[in-house]
C-alpha cells in the first residue's frame, strides 16, 4: 500500500526516495520521459512515504508514453488525495480529460487491443483460434493403462476362504490398456489458443496509431 503525506515526507529520513523523485521530475522536466519513468519507479520501489507529487509527475510520464491505464490510476490517485488544493490539480484534471480521449479511440480501433497495443495474426493457432497438441493423457499414443485392472489384464479378487480368484478384465479384455478417454485415439487434442485466447489476433510491444498501415510493425 502506498501512502502520499507531504508533512511525513519531510519529516522522514527518505533520501532515497528524495533523490530518485528529484532525478525523475529533473528528466520529466528535460522531455526524457522514458528514463523519468525508470526514476520514478525506484522510487516506488522503496516503500517509504511518498511526496503527493509525484502521482501526478508519474501519471504524466506514463500518458507520455503511451501507458493509459497505469497513467489514469496514477492520476485519479494524485485527484482523490491532493484535492483541488494539489499543487497540479488543474493539470491533473486535464491529463485526466486526455487519458479518456485516448480510451475512446482504443475502444473504437479495430486494431489494438483494450491498452493501445497493435494486434496481429497469431501465429501459433494460424488465426483459428484453436490450437492442437499432443494429447497429454496418453502422451500421443492413443492409449493408457487400463484403470479397472491397472495394466495387469486380470482382475484379482479373494473368496471367502481366502482364495484369489482370476478374471479377465471386462474393461480391457485382458491386454492392460484401453482406449484414451481424452483423445479417444486421435492422438491430438484441440483446445483454445494459448497465446491469443481464441481471439485469434495476439498484441504486439507497438503502440498503435488505429490506422490500417503500421510500418513500424514491421520490426516485430
């Protein structure tokens, strides 16, 4: 749980956390948003009490790189507990107003996924959907050790004199194994695409531009 108290900041020893706020708003303020965003996460990192600002100098650096979701929960944080008093409330407010903008492009582009991120054809299931695996019951045989007689072939019982008695399997007909129940000798199971979850597109690292042409897609 992270806790922003601006008096408890100044009061505790947090050179740490201090000197990583200081060394994420200096780049922040320098444009280098991608190294501001490896500061301010040392920072976090830290546990110790954070100053109130740096909610919002974080929700920031992430909008700035293309970090929606992350950067709106860091904004509505920074809103709910710095108040209209916060030394950037108005900013904060528009960066908010702005995180929602990009969202409803998200939601309308038929290319990118709920965070922003480029879609293509997965290619594990071929864009089916589906993939196919060797059966892990019978390990793609097409067959398992009969469970009735355990593989044996016999089913041995004691009579009443206490006897063994030795019956052929029903199950089996006496050769130990069956039929696999899972692939039922196929051999090969189908089941939902692991890597796109059936929706046959899997994202990509490229922040989408929602255009249908993306060249950078290119480096994927």
């Amino acid at each position: 749980m992270l806790f922003f108290s601006s008096m408890a900041y100044a009061q505790l020893d947090v050179s740490d956390v201090e000197r990583y706020y200081n060394e994420g708003v200096d780049l922040f303020d320098a444009g280098n948003y991608k190294a501001a965003n490896i500061a301010f996460r040392k920072a976090l990192a830290t546990n110790d009490v954070l100053p109130t600002n740096l909610s919002y100098y974080f929700a920031e650096t992430l909008f700035h790189i293309k970090q929606f979701q992350n950067s709106k929960n860091f904004v509505v944080r920074y809103i709910k507990v710095a108040g209209q008093g916060g030394d950037f409330y108005d900013e904060a407010t528009f960066l908010k107003t702005q995180i929602e903008r990009e969202f409803r492009e998200i939601k309308e582009c038929n290319y990118c996924n709920n965070f922003g991120y480029r879609l293509i054809d997965c290619v594990r299931c071929n864009s089916s959907g589906i993939e196919t695996l060797e059966c892990p019951q019978c390990r793609g045989t097409g067959h398992t050790i009969c469970t009735q007689c355990t593989g044996r072939g016999v089913v041995i019982t004691v009579d009443k004199f206490g006897q063994n008695l030795y019956e052929t399997c029903s199950k089996c007909s006496g050769v130990g194994i069956t039929i696999c129940d899972r692939c039922h000798n196929y051999k090969i199971i189908s089941r939902t695409c692991s890597l796109c979850l059936g929706t046959k597109l899997r994202p990509t690292s490229i922040i989408c531009t929602h255009e249908d042409v993306q060249p950078d897609l290119f480096r994927q």
